[in-house]
C-alpha cells in the first residue's frame, strides 16, 4: 500500500507549497537553520535581481513570512524591481542607496548603511544601488511572499501587476528618514515611517514590564502589514521569557549575547548565540529569554507579519494586548519571580565568561541562585 508522506507530491499535486516550488525555481542557494549567520552566507548569481542571492529559511518563520539575502556587488545595481508583496529590508552590510518610484511617477531617493532598516512600499518600482566601487553591500530582507504566493500561485499576477496602491506611500518625510510618533502606551508606541537611517542611534521609549530597563519601539513602515519592533536590553540584564506564535524573525542589531529557548515538556535550555549578522525565529509557542552579554546595550529588531496596525491574525492582535500578562494568569510571560533558577545561574556562568558584571541583583536574589 502506497504510503502518503508530508513532501509535496507533484505528480498529483497534492500538498504543493507554491512559495517552496518558486524558490527553487530561482537558482539560488536555500539555507534553512534554527539560527543563522547571514554574514557569512554563500549567496549566487540571482538573475531576477541582477544581482547575488541566497534564501534564508529560519526554522520558526511560520506559514508568512521568510528571509533573503540581496548581494550587491562593488560597484553594482539591482535591476528594477516590483512585486505584490511587502518587504522589510534590513542592511547588514555596506552602503548605498534606493530609489522607489511612487504610483504618482515621482522618484524617491535615500541612502542607506550598515543597520538602517527600510521598507519597499507594495508594489511600487525600485532599483537599490551599492554606493561603494570596493566593498559588497548584503541586505536582508524579510518579506511576506510565502503568503501571498500560496494564496494566488500565480508568478505573473506577484510580479507584473501594474495596481498602484497610492496609500502605501505616506509623505515625502518618510522616504528621507523622518517619521511621526504616536504615542499609544509602554510597548507599543509607533514610529511610522519608509526609513530609518541608523537603528542604532534611534530613540526608544521605556517597556519596564518585559525586562528590567527595557525599551523599545514599533514601527509602522509603508502603512504595511508586516511588523518591525526594535527592543533594547540595558547592560548587565536580560529581558523575561514569554513566548507567542511563530514567524517573528529576530536579527541582532548591537552588542552580543544569547537567547535560551524551551518548551514545557523539555528538560534542558536550547541557547543560540547572537551578534549583528545572526537571525532566528522563535518557533510556535516555544519560551524565549534574551539575554545580553556585551559590555553595552544591546538591542534587536523582530520582523514579522502582523502590524501594530494591521496585526492580520488574532494571535497577533491578542499577543500585543496581553503581551505583559503573567503565565499563571492565562498569559505569555514569566516574571523574574517566577523563572527557573537555573536560567540565572547560566546567566551568571555566561558573565564570568564575558568578565561584565550581571546588574540583575537588585531582581533575582543573585545569592541564593548560586547556592542552587
Ligand atoms: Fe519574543
């Protein structure tokens, strides 16, 4: 008896996943890791960008979203571009620029370096430009193509589809880097914009209730669905666990340190290593930590679908609203009090290695962890 497995099964076409198919169509190199260090990825010649590419598939990027890297050599140019799908650009390497061409006809110019993050406006035409005759420039872009290709399968109607979405665009501001704020509560104030220049300078607003000293920032980016959040955990601290649906794709912005990653039922912590270069993505449901090692702040960017302003899926509106509510109380998080003592003693065999001093005393009774 034939027996049915879970691969795609094209002579019946059952099970497709049109996403996965059109990916290995392209011709480039498919990476798929629980963490991965796009810095060091191999990409190949990309003919659709005219360009070099490699797609990086984290293990918890969930049904919407997932990750390519876009290689521009010295000196060298995408071909223009338009697409009916989002995406959220973060440069990891390099300087340049691009030029997004509104519905109205109007070019947009701005240029970009190490750690600025942008969006490309749905379906609009753009072209990204390495500014550099001598060094590579490597973007990592984080789209929303796996939904929308296994929604309508169809490359013509994704990627020559002339509807202008006039609304996307947002003011001229936008595309230079400015942006509005609406402050909306702790956790959740916006910053909507096309651009941000240098995540690294950028102003955060205080979220005590995830972490001791934590801060953070949601962006609104092209009036998109897609979400970007940035978090910042002091030196010294970590954040507390929580957990939440898959699909958010984590990069490391500054400093350096680990996140741990359990289930209920497991017995022992996963821990990845993070350093500007490394994404992951908390699979479904699974506890994550983020703790920082550096002798500096160190902040991360989570992308993902599902805005502050479109959150597109219940668990993503219902993430947001009870995103401070204890585990015991029915929510996702788990407050100091509450953690595993085990958590902070690796914590403090993590500093001893780093030689920066944990400032976490004054929340964890930091003696009685290391007399467990
Ligand atoms: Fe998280």
């Amino acid at each position: 008896m034939a027996q049915l497995t879970l691969a795609t099964d094209y002579d019946r076409r059952f099970l497709l996943d049109p996403y996965l198919d059109w990916t290995q169509r392209e011709g480039i190199p498919v990476y798929e890791d629980f963490g991965i260090d796009i810095l060091g990825v191999e990409t190949a010649r990309w003919d659709r960008f005219d360009a070099r590419g490699a797609f990086i598939h984290a293990k918890g990027r969930g049904d919407f979203c997932a990750t390519f890297a876009l290689e521009l050599t010295p000196g060298g140019r995408t071909s223009p571009q338009r697409h009916l799908f989002e995406e959220v650009v973060y440069v990891l390497e390099g300087h340049g620029s691009t030029t997004i061409e509104g519905p109205d006809g109007r070019k947009h110019s701005f240029e970009w370096g190490p750690k600025s993050l942008f969006a490309l406006p749905l379906n609009t035409r753009y072209q990204h430009f390495n500014g550099s005759g001598r060094e590579r420039a490597l973007l990592a872009s984080t789209h929303d193509l796996p939904a929308v290709m296994n929604l309508f399968h169809n490359e013509r109607f994704i990627f020559d589809n002339d509807f202008a979405f006039d609304e996307r665009m947002g003011p001229d501001k936008h595309m230079g880097g400015d942006g509005d704020f609406t402050s909306i509560r702790p956790g959740s104030h916006l910053w909507e914009t096309n651009f941000v220049p240098d995540l690294t300078d950028f102003g955060l607003k205080a979220w005590e209730a995830r972490g001791a000293g934590s801060s953070n920032i949601a962006f609104v980016l092209a009036d998109g669905t897609m979400h970007t959040h940035m978090s910042e955990i002091p030196t010294g601290r970590y954040k507390k666990g929580h957990r939440h649906g898959d699909g958010m794709h984590v990069f490391a912005v500054t400093g350096t340190g680990y996140s741990l990653f359990w289930n209920d039922d497991e017995q022992d912590y996963h821990s990845v290593p993070w350093r500007h270069g490394v994404m992951y993505a908390p699979p479904h449901l699974t506890f994550h930590q983020h703790f920082n090692t550096a002798p500096e702040p160190a902040r991360y960017i989570a992308v993902g679908i599902g805005s502050r302003r479109y959150p597109f899926i219940r668990m993503r509106r219902e993430a947001v609203l009870g995103s401070e509510v204890n585990i015991r109380e029915g929510g996702m998080q788990v407050d100091y009090a509450d953690q595993d003592p085990r958590i902070h003693a690796i914590w403090l065999e993590e500093m001893k290695k780093t030689g920066v001093p944990s400032d976490m005393g004054r929340y964890i009774d930091e003696t009685d962890v290391t007399k467990s």
